[in-house]
C-alpha cells in the first residue's frame, strides 16, 4: 500500500502541485487547508508523514506541530515543514518545535521527493534499547555553541583513560566536524566515506578501518568540513549501519549528537542507553531545555535510559543563573557544573591539545573526571 503523505497549506496551488508532484513518485495524498482542519486529519487518516507549511490563518505552522507533539496518539507522525521563510531563526524554531525536516520554497520535485523518502525512512527507524553490554552515550543540548562537541571528545578521553576499554567516539554531521581541527588532524573524512559508500560494504572492518586512535586512547570516527557533504545526512541506512556495527565493537561509544537541528537526533537518541544534556545558565536556553525534555519524554527517553543534565558554564557566574534557579526552571537536577576556562581553551586551540588534558588538575578537568565515573558506574 502506498504511503499516505498529509499535506498542508492554505495556498490551493501550492496544495495541488505538492500534491501532483508526490502522487507521481507514487504517494497517497490527503490534503488540508489550515491548521486544525490538518489536526483532525492528522487523528483520523493517521498519515505517514506530514508537508506543513507555515504562514497560514487560524494556526500557524509552529502551532500545529506543537499541538501534534504533545498529542500522544499522533505524535510520532514525521512533519517536514514547507514554507517560504527562510530565515536560519525560523528554521531553528522549526526544528526545535519538533520538525523532522525544513524545507524551502521553491524546490525542484526531485529534491522534495528525495526530502520525503528521506524523512520516511528515518521514520521506520523505532527507538530501541542498544546491546545490553555496551554503552552508548549521546550528547546534544537545544542549540549550537554549548560546547557539546568539546565535551563530547573531553568525555570519551577521560572515559578511556580510567577503563583502559575500547572507546569511540563519533560525530554526526558530515561537512560540519570539528575535532580534526581541534586535534590538528589531517584526516578527518571518516564519516563521509563510510557515508558514502554502498550498504554492502559496510561492514565492522571497513568501519574499523575509518577509525582513528588517537595518543589520547580513544577512537574517533570524524566528520570532515566539507559543506558539500551535509546532504550525506540523508543517507539514512548507512547511518544505521555504521552505528550498529560501532556499537558491537565499542565497549562505550560517545555520541556528538549537536542539536535538534541534526536531521536525525531521534534516530540517533533512539540508540542510546545514556542521554547528556547540555544546558547554560541562561533563562531562555533553560526554557529551550525543559522542552527538550518534554520531547525526550515522548520518544520514552528518561524512563528506562537515563538523562543527565550538565551546564557548562562559559561566563561569569555572577551574570548567571545560580544552581537551584538552573534546578528549578529544568524540573530536574544538574549533575555537574563546568566551570569557564577561557584561558585554557586559549592554550588548548593554539597547542592542538584536548581541553581536560591541559591542566588535570584544574576544577574543569575534575568535574569531567566525576562525569565519566557516573557513566563507567551506569554501565
């Protein structure tokens, strides 16, 4: 049976091109006009997908996703949004509404039709538990520029170094990879390869054979900067792949999951027996925060596999939050507070060095010392 695609906009044109366009590639089209016109579709015809625009009277995009997402019985449903605006502001509060994917108009067919097949294949990929002897480590925060990536790498150093196991860790967003520079690596096309090539030759030693041991004792599977390569992000299968066979050789795998901007967070929480959740001392990422784990909530993140919240803290306390307002405006806890070391990251970018391996004995490098002793005692 064809996959039913919902779509939505309040311009009729706009409706039935999109609509041609999919039933062409082969999709079943339902089509809605306004907002909760596209609710009472979304409960009744149960769509695999939904194309949703965002100017439109009554509910606005944003408003419908979010009424979907907090809506148990449709809120697994994809949503690819659709619209003319495309401010990078608008697509972050797209993603963090809960979008799958954000596209542009206007698109030729052939690049929307690949958006779709890409989103509907993510969609198959259930949330499920990792083998029960590895653990599996994601890290991500509401937004970009929290510092998940360096405490990601820091993370899975320290890790390796009290456990002497086979550690990896890996990013995710091919064309956006930092830790080559951060390390003075040369080589930092591992992700991108693998990404690219067919499924069949993707296997535990063509993955091995892309890792990189570093003096530091753990293995990194790195994301080049080639923003060519961002569209390997729709390569979904390979992604599967690669995780699957990194998690059965790993004793711990650190995941730079980034944001709710990488196109397949979910897909990659979903593999996770371990959250960490980045957040700032700030009032509005805070706010950010406790919607995100609203949404770890209801991909059932938080229940059986653990979140931990950590702030890393990159300014003056005195111009922050204190503890007990952080604790207060998430609804849980923080388990570790970073300190800002400006200078030491200073010294870290010039010298090619990993932040925590700067000074050991510096309150940064202990307080990511205590965050790896929570996570060998979880495993």
């Amino acid at each position: 049976m064809a996959e039913k695609i919902l779509i939505v906009d309040d311009d009729l044109e706009t409706l039935r091109l999109v609509g041609l366009i999919l039933e062409r590639a082969g999709y079943q089209i339902v089509a809605a006009s306004n907002g909760p016109q596209a609710l009472t579709l979304a409960h009744r015809e149960r769509p695999n997908m939904i194309i949703l625009d965002v100017m439109m009277p009554e509910m606005d995009g944003y408003e419908v996703v979010k009424s979907i997402r907090q809506d148990t019985t449709i809120n697994t449903i994809p949503i690819l949004m659709f619209t003319a605006k495309t401010g990078i502001e608008d697509k972050i509060t797209g993603y963090e509404t809960g979008v799958d994917d954000y596209l542009t108009k206007p698109i030729h067919p052939a690049e929307l039709v690949a958006h779709v097949k890409a989103v509907l294949t993510r969609a198959v990929a259930t949330v499920k538990e990792p083998e029960a002897d590895t653990s599996v480590i994601g890290i991500m925060a509401t937004r970009g520029g929290l510092g998940v990536s360096t405490l990601t790498l820091n993370l899975a150093i320290a890790v390796a170094n009290l456990t002497q196991k086979f550690v990896t860790a890996v990013e995710t967003l091919p064309g956006l990879g930092s830790w080559a520079w951060e390390l003075g690596h040369s080589d930092s096309e591992g992700l991108n390869k693998l990404l690219r090539q067919p499924m069949e030759s993707l296997n535990q030693l063509s993955i091995k054979n892309e890792l990189i041991l570093t003096t530091y004792g753990v293995h990194l599977l790195m994301a080049a900067q080639t923003h060519k390569d961002q569209d390997l992000t729709n390569n979904v299968s390979q992604f599967q792949a690669i995780f699957r066979e990194l998690t059965s050789i790993s004793d711990f795998l650190f995941i730079d999951i980034g944001s709710p901007t990488n196109p397949n967070w979910r897909t990659l929480l979903g593999i996770c027996n371990q959250v960490i959740l980045v957040v700032d001392p700030d009032p509005i990422t805070m706010r950010r925060s406790k919607a995100l784990m609203n949404e770890f909530g209801k991909l059932g993140i938080g229940k059986s596999r653990r979140v931990t919240p950590v702030a890393v803290n990159r300014a003056r306390s005195d111009i922050q939050l204190t503890l007990p307002q952080m604790q207060e405006a998430l609804g849980q806890s923080v388990s570790i507070l970073i300190p800002p070391a400006p200078e030491l990251a200073y010294q870290a970018a010039t010298r090619s060095t990993p932040l925590s391996l700067m000074q050991p004995e510096s309150l940064l490098s202990q307080q990511i010392k205590r965050l790896a002793d929570q996570i060998i005692a979880q495993k």
